[in-house]
C-alpha cells in the first residue's frame, strides 16, 4: 500500500472509533496506533471468523503439496512485482500530468 493509502485508511479508523493515535512522553517525535475497545470487539470477531475459516478449509489445505505451495508462492510474488509495477507507473503518469484520456 502506499503511504497515502495507508494514512486514508487511519484516518478513517480513527473517525469510526476503532483506532487510537498517541505518543510516547519521551518520544514526541513518533505516533503510534492503539485499538480502542470497539477495535479490540472488532478484532476478536476478525480472528474468529478467520479461525472458522481455518478450520473449514482445512482438509484442502493439508492436500497441497509442498512443491504445489511453492508453485502458488512462486506465482503470487510475480503477480505482487507486476502491480508493483503498475502502481509505480500509474504513480509517474500523475506526477507528469497524464490523466489516461485519449
């Protein structure tokens, strides 16, 4: 993610009441990010939901093969350098002034 899409999205969890900022008294110059107790609701729902998930699709799991693991990692970090960069060009394009109208 990007640093801009990253301080969209604190934002937003600080507006809903999820995540609180704060600094360290010795360490003014760092922020920091806490759950607030509607943020530590909603991640105790996360993680059980992601636990049932676990759970159920566990028999497909434990059927992949090593070597068909490594296919699948193999292939998602070629896909995640191939966003990379098209992210990086889309970045380009709007600092040069393109806006992709033909």
């Amino acid at each position: 993610m990007t640093r801009g899409a990253i301080s969209k999205k604190t934002k937003t969890l600080i507006k809903k009441g999820i995540i609180e900022i704060y600094q360290k008294p010795d360490n003014k110059k760092e922020i920091y990010f806490r759950l607030t107790e509607q943020g530590k609701v909603i991640n105790k729902i996360h993680e059980e939901l992601h636990k049932e998930f676990q759970e159920r699709d566990k028999a497909v799991f434990e059927q992949v093969t090593e070597e068909q693991f490594d296919s699948m990692l193999t292939f998602m970090e070629k896909y995640s350098r191939h966003l990379d960069s098209e992210i990086k060009k889309l970045s380009l394009d709007k600092t040069t002034g393109n806006d992709f109208e033909e």
